[in-house]
C-alpha cells in the first residue's frame, strides 16, 4: 500500500470505528480489521493471536499477541480510562499496563514483547519495554488518518541492521550517561546553571567528535582518539578547549604555522553550523579514569558510525538528568513529534508528488520528472526556529 492509500484506509477505519468498542464482543474484528485494511496483512489471523492462555493464581486470557513483532496487546472497551486501575477478579487494583505486565512475568523469557498496547477503541498507549518506566506514546483513533505510521511497529520485523541500529544506539545512550556523571563530578560547581549549560554543551560536542572520528568525517579512523592519546590527563582540557577552537576555524582563517607546531591538531576539518562557536563553554579538568573512559570505553571499544540519529536522539535525551536537560537548554524532539510538523507543512505533499511521478507509464518522460523533482529537493530549504 502506497501512503496516501493506507491514510485514505486509515480515516476510514477510524470513522467506521468512532464511537464504538466493546471488549469482549469486538477487539478481535476491531484489531483485524487493522492490521488488514490499514497496515496491509492479507492474512490476519495468521499474524496475531487472540485469548492466550496465561496461568497466574487462576487462568487469564491475554487479549492479544502478535509473535513476529514481539507485541502484547491488552484491550479494553471504550468507555474505560487507560490511566485508572480496575479491579481484577483476584481483588487486585491494575490499571491496563499493569495488568500487561503481571502476564509478562508468567511467559517464558521467549515470549516476552518488546511493545505493550493497551487500547480502548478510541486511544492506543504503546509502551517501550526497553524502557518499561518511560512514558507511552498515545495514538488516536480519531488522528489516524495522520499518524497511522505510528502504528507500524505491528507489522514491521525490521532487519539485522535495523535490530542492530537500535541496539547500538541504546548501547550509546548509556554511554553517554556514563559520561555525563563522570564529567560532571570533575566540576568546581556542579550545582551551578552555568556549570549545567556547559557540561550539556560539552557532551554534544564529544559525543559528536566520537561520531565523526568513526563515521569519518573527521577523514580518518581514531583521529579524535589519537589526537588525545598522548596527551597526560591534566592536559586534556586544554587540548579539547583548542581543538574545539580549530574545528570553528576555516582553513583560512588558521594560524599558518600551525601545521608545523601541531601538525595532528592542523588536520582536524572545519565544521561549520555553530556546533564548536561558543568559546565560553566551561570543560573541567579530567583524571587518569575519566581520560580512560573518553579514550577507552567511549572511543576505542565503541563504534558510533551505525547508530540511527532517530533513535538515538530520543535515547540522549532520556539518558540525562531531565532537570539538567531543561535547565541547560538541552532538548530532542521525537521521531513522531518531527513528523507531525513535517507531514502536513511539507512531506506528504512531496511524497504524493513521487507517487504521481512513479506512476507515470512512459519511461523516458517518467526519467526526466524524477530528474527534476530530484533538482527540486536539492533546491528546497527550511528554517527550523527554536523558541525557547
């Protein structure tokens, strides 16, 4: 299905279903008719099973699994709120998620999802089992039209890469965790909001010099570790403080010598966008262990290259102090937050327009239209204004 079918079959569906739900009478036909008319099964009832068997101090039934994507569903009718608890035939209060949870505990390690859904018709919370305590995305059943993608995470196996991608970039958001407490230990002041602005400041400048030495945009391997490795640890601030400086300098606009005093720090590129302009920013001194973490765990035995900037935004962000985040300015906004912006104000047009281009039956002139859309894309720009 193209996408401007599976938004047409997605209003339809939400239309259809506004305004009804009853549990035990219509999930099955309710999550079926989903899968099928909005994301694409031919076959349904092959994809997700309903009414498993789950053994606590009685016998329950879990609403819905769906194997292949590792999802356990928990449905609820429509007059039920998602937040509140109810009463369990054991006299336990669980609210929808909790209730997921206890079946989780009683399935074999194999079986446990990676998503939870707890849906009442009109809402759907998606829980993130790799972080069980974060908060759930919600989806509704009236805004599908625009955010049925959201739910694709039903259907999609993914690939190696793709499990691998979110793997790693999971792995590099603790990393950066790690580091971001051990920096913040070495500070005259830690409590100070200047001392938050900079450490925040200064973690997105490592983070990306890490990036760039394994991605090589820096033009060789290891080149940020190297540059370091010889220097002892009551030197690194000073040499992280001047590399910062030469990667906001054009070539031109360096010292001429500086290829013969410092030939390694000389072949670092310029990076442009602002990331290194501050010149302001606060770096504390480092110890022979915090060296060793930046060099060793963060740089040597990591590579940074395959992590996805989607995921791993949200997972930096996650990763620190929320208070920290908001007092030093530090904010990523999710994959679907951007989309929702996006979309409508540009996306969706243009991807409509590759449709229509596709579709075209003559080859020659369906070459010359891809060509100019092609040049159309390279021309478009967008300002992307942060209001604080």
């Amino acid at each position: 299905m193209t996408d401007a079918q599976q938004r047409a079959a997605a209003k339809t569906f939400a239309e259809k279903w506004r305004g009804r739900g009853y549990e035990k009478g219509e999930s099955q036909s309710f999550w079926l008719s989903l899968l099928r008319d909005v994301l694409g099964v031919e076959h349904p009832e092959e994809w997700i099973s309903f009414e498993e068997q789950v053994h606590l101090d009685h016998t329950s039934f879990i609403d819905g699994t769906i194997p292949a994507t590792k999802v356990l569903i928990e449905q609820k009718s429509l007059d039920k709120d998602l937040n509140k608890p109810i009463k369990q035939s054991d006299g336990t209060l669980l609210n929808p998620f909790q209730q997921a949870k206890r079946y989780i505990t009683e399935l074999p390690l194999s079986q446990h999802p990676r998503w939870v859904v707890t849906c009442n018709f009109a809402e759907f919370y998606v829980y993130d089992m790799e972080r069980p305590n974060g908060e759930p995305e919600k989806i509704l059943l009236a805004d599908l039209e625009k955010d049925y993608y959201r739910l694709r995470f039903l259907v999609d196996t993914g690939s190696e890469h793709i499990r691998k991608e979110m793997e790693i970039s999971l792995q590099a958001g603790e990393l950066v965790g790690v580091l971001y407490d051990a920096l913040l230990k070495q500070y005259r002041d830690p409590g100070k909001l200047s001392t938050l602005q900079s450490l925040n400041k200064l973690c997105v400048r490592l983070v990306f010099c890490l990036y760039a030495e394994d991605a090589g945009i820096f033009g060789s391997r290891s080149m940020f570790h190297d540059y370091l490795r010889e220097i002892p640890a009551s030197g690194i601030r000073r040499a992280l403080a001047e590399l910062f400086k030469i990667l906001d300098q054009k070539p031109e606009a360096r010292d001429p010598y500086l290829a013969d005093d410092d030939p390694a720090l000389a072949a670092f590129p310029y990076v442009n966008g602002g990331l290194f302009s501050d010149e302001g920013i606060e770096i504390p001194p480092f110890t022979e262990e915090l060296k060793a973490l930046l060099l060793n765990r963060a740089s040597e035995d990591f590579d940074w290259s395959d992590i996805s900037p989607t995921i791993f935004g949200a997972v930096f962000e996650s990763t620190l102090n929320p208070e920290t985040r908001r007092s030093g300015g530090m904010h990523y906004t999710s994959i679907e937050n951007i989309h929702k912006v996006i979309d409508p104000l540009f996306l969706d047009g243009l991807k409509a327009e590759l449709e229509e281009i596709q579709a075209e039956a003559i080859e020659r002139t369906r070459r010359a239209r891809l060509e100019a859309f092609q040049n159309k894309l390279a021309s478009l720009r967008f300002l992307d204004e942060t209001v604080a």
